[in-house]
C-alpha cells in the first residue's frame, strides 16, 4: 500500500510491519514507525499542504496515527487510553466517515462504527404516525444506532470526542475544519 502526496513530491508506504516516508526529491527514506510484526498500515490520508500523514494501524484491534513530517513527530490514538471512547465501537474509513486531517494539522477525523446489534424480533410492529421516518426504515437504520459516527481527535490537547450520535447522526465540516454542523 502506498499514496503520494497532493504534490507528488512525497510517497508514504507499508513494507512488512514498518511505515516508511520517501521523499523523491532527495531520495531519503525514514520509517515512521516500526510496529510489532502482525501490525499491518492502511488508509494514508494526507493533510491538504502535505505537512502530515494519518494512517491506520491494525493489530489485534483498529488504531491511528499521524506523523509529522517537519518535526519528524509520530502521534499514535490508541482508544483504551480515552474514557469518552464508546468501547462497543471499532475505527473504520468508509466514504461516509473519510480519514481527514485538519488544515492546519492539529485535529483528525474517523468514523466509528458499532459493533453488531442483535436484532429484536418479537413479531409486534408498533408505528407512531409522529415519527419522521416509516417504522420499516427505521428497524432497517435502528433509530440511527447502526450508522456510522465521526468521532475527531485533538492532537494537542490529546483528547477526543465523538461528533455525531444518534439524534444528530450526520455531520458537514467547515472548510478549515474548525467548526462542524450538525
């Protein structure tokens, strides 16, 4: 797996257990970061001015990182270590949910998708005729629990936050990245 930068100066790419940077300008490659050997990388997403990289990290579970490029910095998510994390939940990328940095580098963006739900059959439909979508759609989404998440997470401040929930399940961000409706 490997992905180029906006400028094509710049390819990052997996090699076994390790994560490495080439920079073709000079030549130069650095590893990232070397993980233990049934570590696999994937999903590189690189920030708009191809200052920094995120990536995910799989093991026995679902992680991210993101790498600094200028200050040669690793930052890795590891989500045991963050008590708003919902623990029923894995770390995905999908079109819904994009691997997205901020603009200017200091926040990333994923999607966090429920584990499996088991499904309630006791043969009773009941319909509310105030509800803002058909009972069928409904069991189909399961009120928006089954839905994907956007969940962002502060590099500086190393905290992180879930942004969309069921009530609010989809999200549109600003430009920079600063700010989100919901």
């Amino acid at each position: 797996l490997y992905s180029y930068n906006e400028n094509a100066n710049s390819v990052v790419y997996s090699l076994g257990n390790k994560l490495l940077l080439l920079n073709l300008t000079t030549a130069v490659t650095s590893t990232i970061i070397e993980a233990s050997e049934k570590s696999t990388f994937s999903d590189f997403t690189w920030q708009q001015n191809g200052e920094s990289i995120a990536y995910f990290i799989a093991d026995s579970k679902i992680d991210l990182g993101l790498y600094k490029i200028k200050t040669q910095e690793n930052f890795v998510f590891n989500s045991e270590l963050f008590a708003s994390y919902p623990k029923d939940s894995i770390i995905i990328n999908s079109s819904f949910t994009q691997l997205t940095i901020s603009v200017d580098g200091t926040m990333v963006f994923f999607g966090l998708k429920p584990d499996d739900i088991a499904e309630l059959n006791n043969g009773v439909q009941i319909w509310n005729s105030g509800d803002k979508s058909l009972y069928p759609e409904k069991s189909t989404i399961k009120n928006f629990s089954v839905i994907p998440k956007v969940g962002v997470w502060d590099i500086p401040s190393n905290t992180f936050s879930v942004l969309t929930d069921d009530i609010l399940p989809q999200v549109m961000l600003t430009k920079n990245k600063k700010n989100a409706i919901l």
